[in-house]
C-alpha cells in the first residue's frame, strides 16, 4: 500500500514544491520529486528481479473491483530502465530549460506534467487491473501531450502534438475493446482474465485478442505502419523530453506486447511469425527514411522505429523458440530483445541529449547547416560519437552485444532445422544484416557532417560545452553503455528472471553456450581497447619529439578554400537515394539551367513518408473532398439555416411513425 501512495502523492508534493519555488529552484523540484519515486519503486524492482515479487491487492470499489499491484521480473526490468532514463531527462532538462527564462506558468505546467508522466509508466508497469490500466494509460497520453507541445507558439509543434494526441486515443480504442473483449466474457477487470479466455477459447480467437492489443499497443511503440506520430512529436519536444520518449515512452509498448504474449501464453509460432515480419520491415523501414532526413531529431526519431523493429524481431525469434521446444533460441530472442530496451534507451537519450546542446548553440537542426562543431563541442561530439557507435552495433559498445544475441538466437534456429518457414528467417538474418549496414551508413553523415570538417554557414555566436551539469548525466549513460559491452555476462544474469517467465526454467547447457561466447567477446573488447589505447600512447610519444606545424586545408591547386565544397548531408548519402527513390517518396526541386556559368542556385531534396501518404494523408483527403461537396449548405442565408432546422424536426419527428410501419408491415407480411 506505501508504493501506491508514494506514486501518487509524490508528483502531488513535488507539484507544490515546483509552483511555490522560484524559478532556479523549479527543476531541482521535480528532480527531488522523480528522484524519491524512482528509488522507492526501483528498491521493490530490484527485490522483484533477485528475490520475491512483490504483490498487494487494493480493493477498488464497485467499479474497479479488487485491484492488483505486482512487480515481476518483467516489471521489474522495466521500471529500473524506465527510472534511470528519467532521471537522466530530468537532471539534464534543469539546465537544457534555463534557455525559457521568465516563463512561470509554462515552466510550472512542464515540470508538474514530468511528474505525472512518471508517476503513470511507474502505475503502468505495477497495476494488473485493466480499468485501472486504462485510466493510468489516458494519464500518460496527456501529460506526454503538455510536454510535447512546450512550444505551442509554433504551428510545426501545436500539430505535432495534436498528431500524437490523436494516435494516442485511437491506441486506448484499440486497448479499451480488447480488455472489454476479454472482461465481457470472463466479468473479470484483472490481467489474468487474458489468460483464462484464452484458454477456454480457440486459438484464433486468442490471435484475434492479440492483433487487437499489438495495434494499441504498437502505436506507442511505432511499430511500421503505426508509427507516424513519432517523426513529428520527437523533434518539436525539448531534448530531454525526446529522449524521455524515445527512450521509455515508447518501450511501455514493447511492455504491453510482451506482457499480452506471457498472458496468452499459447499461439508462439504465430505471434513470433507475425512479431519476426513487424521487426523487420519496422527496422528496415525507419533506418532507410532516417538516412535522408535533414532534420538531426527527425533523423533519430527514424531510427527509434528501427531500433523497435529490432526489438520486435528478438521478441520474434523468442517465441518461435518457445514454439519449437528450443530454450536456447527463447533464451537468446527474449533476452536479445530485452537488453537492447535497455541499450537503445541508453544511447538513443543521449543522441537526443546531444542534439540539444547543438540546438541551443547553433539554433538549427538542419544537418546541412552544420560543421566543424567538434572543435566548438568537443565533449558533446565525444559523446554523441560513443553513442553512434553503440547504436551501430559496433563492438565493444552496449548495441553490439543485443544484436549478437539476436544474430545468436536465428543461426541456432537454422542450425538445429526447427524453423517451419527457413526462407523467412534467412531473410531475416539479411535484413538485420542490412538494418546495420544502413545504420552504419546514417551515423557516418550524421556525426562527419555535424561535427567535422567546417562550418557551412556561419554560427551568430560564440559557444561551448555547457557547464550547467548537463554532461554530467551523460557520461553517466557512457559508463553503462561501456559496462555492458565489456562486462556483458552481469547484466544476462540479471534478464534470467525475465527471460524465464517466458521459457520457463533455464538449464545451464541452454545458457552456458550463450554466457561463454559474451565472456570472449568481452575479453576481446578488452583486448581492443588495450591495443587502441597502446597504439594512442606510442604515436604520441613518437610526436612528442616531432615539430608540430599548422596551416590551411590542401585546396588540390585552388587558391581558395570554401566550405561550400563540402559534401552536405544529401550528397553524402545521393548514392543510396537514388537506389531507394522507387520506395521511398523523395521530391527534388532542381532549377534549369540555360547559361554556361549560371548564378547563384538552389538544388534541395524532400523525403516523405510513403505510408504516411497512403495510410493517412490520401484518405483524409478524399474525406474532405467529399465533405467539400456540402459547402453550398453554408450559404450564409439565414433562411435557409431556417429551413434546416425545421427539416431535422421533421425527420425526428417522422423516424418513429416509420418504424412502427414498418412493424406493421412485417407483422401483417408473418399473417399471411
């Protein structure tokens, strides 16, 4: 019972601290409020993870009925990501949210709707009752709203939020007519009323349940097609709320989804089948459209469908495990896709976290305004370098060990011949080799364009790294992106508890094989940082003793040197757009040229969401084309309002006298 009231009345007395404050001392407010929800709930987590569940039952009333609290393993693993990449948002938005000075009342509603939104994923992860789910979930959507649309002055941002909000409703639609698909049948508000009608029913009826949750669900994760709202909703947040979102927000659908897979607990192959062919077309999907971004946030935001598709694809090849007998493949699936949650909240945060400190030093976000910024922000360039290092999947950083267990978990399948359907699997394995290689590719554009070479336009100000503690929850999400992907074996350990609520009890020959390779690749990233740093050390001794001159960039014979001669984002990448411009729905806007030495001109390139074209834009506009049609209606004589009015009494008034005829009718019709 004291979890509970620590959720709520918390973010209450955080709010009076954050109203009453002054204005320096408002974040420092939520952050003391965050910071004491988030150890008491990561205290019970930690128990959950290691030791016993812990599990109370509220009595709610006529209307909930009993309400039941727990913290599994599941939860668990969760709610300790979800706390410390809030924590991280809140102690870097203090400083990222003294750039609005003198806004009271907006300040006031942003730190106060943080507090919330915490307080709501904490509630989701912990309440078993769907009622309750329910009403935490709407919770959630508004106060992830008011945090979106912090710039509401802007048209870009308003929209934005509007966008999400909506996507959101439809997602509770979806979730509302799922529990009241299952509640209807066993007049039961608690998660395992999932269980039992699944049981007692067929299994089409159980996939027809679970299609029905993965689209809610699937809009907050953004699962492809159901991810259009993101592109819009991460750039126009502040920083640290786009890393909040990208980082937790999203995964409460990744939890949703497995929480509804352990529930049905039947139906593993055609779950994972469906979840295997999400992932993929998800990650491949949001990594070719984040290449051709412009906008660094937008940019990211694409990749976090990636990254989800990832995701998708462990939790994929999990079940088809599970379906097959095989707790190696379960193993190396759920716990892939678990620990990249974890891994892609880590470094996706602190792209975003980035990412604001370039915006606020240069006040843009188009890549092909950037440059040479690594000489202006060293630090901000190191750690947005380790962070697209990690998100690559390169070694020795955190992304490269959930892929590998991934990769792990589909060559066991194709090696042990327990794949129904190879074909698919194989392209699988081709499209995750290609969603790497793709990722590769965007983060050579995005950090070589941003950070190196020269400015190509000119920054109105002098700036630096900031010194108002933003770094400092950075390099803290460094350390642990560097801790997993050295020591690698620590954090499968704690994913046993997890894991194993899908598989069941793990034996050591299903899991020592996995632990014995992590433990070499993590003595060979060892290895590598020696042989790195020994290589750093030599050349710097041996260029100790050497004259060190500098002078201009080598302009291969031209007397000037302009930084227009650079590559920009779009001519980095104009290869792979032109490969992908059948697919992708790419404008050009290429001016003729009829002179021999023409004047100044301008070429550019728009990307847009082909899905979001077919799936959203085409349907709206043919609704209002029709809609357009009625516009004579709308004359503007007062008449003719007149007359409307009378002709809807009328038709009132008429619509019960033609139902009882009709009844006549039918009647006199059953005589004869």
């Amino acid at each position: 019972m004291l979890i509970a009231f620590i959720i709520l009345l918390t973010p209450l007395f955080a709010s009076i601290v954050v109203v009453s404050a002054k204005e320096r001392f408002k974040g420092w407010g939520a952050t003391i409020g965050i910071t004491v929800s988030a150890a008491a709930t990561s205290f019970l987590a930690l128990k959950s993870l290691f030791g016993e569940t812990f599990q109370y039952i509220i009595d709610g009333g006529f209307v909930f009925g009993a309400i039941r609290l727990e913290i599994d393993p599941l939860s668990a693993w969760f709610l300790l990501l979800m706390n410390f990449t809030m924590l991280t948002s809140v102690f870097y938005g203090r400083g990222y949210m003294k750039a609005y000075a003198g806004q009271d009342v907006r300040l006031n509603l942003h730190w106060i709707s943080l507090l919330f939104n915490h307080a709501a994923m904490s509630s989701i992860y912990i309440i078993r009752n769907s009622l309750a789910f329910l009403m935490v979930w709407e919770v959630l959507a508004l106060t992830a709203f008011l945090l979106i649309i912090y710039e509401h002055h802007k048209m870009e941002t308003l929209k934005a939020g509007i966008n999400y909000l909506i996507q959101s409703h439809i997602s509770i639609v979806f979730l509302m007519a799922g529990f009241i698909w299952v509640s209807g049948n066993q007049h039961n508000y608690d998660f395992n009323a999932v269980t039992i009608y699944c049981s007692n029913n067929s299994s089409a009826a159980g996939v027809l349940l679970f299609i029905l949750f993965l689209i809610g669900f699937g809009l907050k994760a953004g699962f492809i097609p159901l991810h259009t709202w993101l592109p819009y909703a991460h750039p126009a947040a502040p920083a640290h709320i786009s890393g909040m979102m990208s980082g937790v927000i999203i995964k409460l659908g990744i939890y949703g989804i497995m929480r509804m897979i352990l529930l049905e607990g039947s139906n593993w192959l055609i779950i994972g089948s469906i979840m295997l062919i999400l992932g993929v077309l998800s990650g491949l999907y949001g990594v070719m459209l984040a290449i051709v971004q412009h906008n660094l946030k937008r940019l990211l935001a694409y990749h976090s469908i990636e990254n989800i598709g990832i995701i998708g694809i462990g939790i994929g090849i999990g079940s088809i495990g599970m379906a097959n007998g095989n707790t190696l493949v379960g193993f190396a699936g759920f716990g892939g896709a678990l620990l990249h949650v974890l891994n892609h909240s880590l470094f996706k945060s602190l792209l975003f976290y980035g990412s604001g400190i370039v915006y606020q030093a240069i006040h843009t976000l188009n890549i092909d305004s950037m440059g040479g910024l690594i000489r202006k922000l060293p630090r901000t360039a190191f750690l947005f370098l380790i962070a697209a290092l990690a998100i690559t999947g390169l070694p020795p950083f955190n992304g490269f060990i959930s892929e590998f267990l991934i990769y792990s978990g589909l060559f066991q399948s194709i090696h042990s011949g327990e794949f129904s359907y190879p074909s698919l699997y194989i392209l699988s394995i081709i499209g995750l080799v290609l969603i790497g290689g793709l990722a590769l590719l965007c983060f050579t554009k995005a950090f070589g364009i941003i950070f190196l070479g020269e400015p190509r336009s000119h920054y109105q100000e002098d700036f630096t790294d900031p010194r108002d503690g933003r770094l400092i929850p950075m390099y803290l999400i460094v350390l642990l992106i560097a801790l997993i992907g050295l020591v690698p074996q620590l954090f499968l350990t704690a994913l046993m508890r997890p894991v194993m609520q899908f598989t069941g009890p793990l034996t050591p020959t299903a899991t020592l094989p996995l632990l014995a390779v992590m433990q070499q690749v993590s003595q060979a990233a060892v290895v590598l940082i020696l042989l790195i740093a020994l290589i750093w050390f030599i050349r710097k001794w041996v260029n100790s003793y050497a004259p060190v001159t500098k002078g201009p960039t080598w302009g291969c014979s031209c007397q000037t040197v302009s930084p227009k001669l650079q590559y920009t984002a779009s001519s980095y990448v104009r290869g792979y757009r032109k490969l992908v411009e059948a697919i992708l729905l790419i404008t050009r806007h290429r001016p003729r040229i009829d002179t021999v030495v023409p004047g100044a001109e301008h070429f550019s390139t728009h990307s847009y969401d082909r899905l979001e074209n077919t799936i959203i834009d085409i349907p709206i506009r043919k609704v209002k084309g029709f809609i357009g049609r009625f516009n004579f209606l709308q004359n503007g004589s007062i008449q003719f309002y007149i007359l409307y009015g009378i002709i809807f009494i009328f038709v009132i008034l008429a619509i019960p006298l033609i139902l009882e005829g009709l009844v006549f009718v039918y009647e006199l019709i059953k005589q004869l």
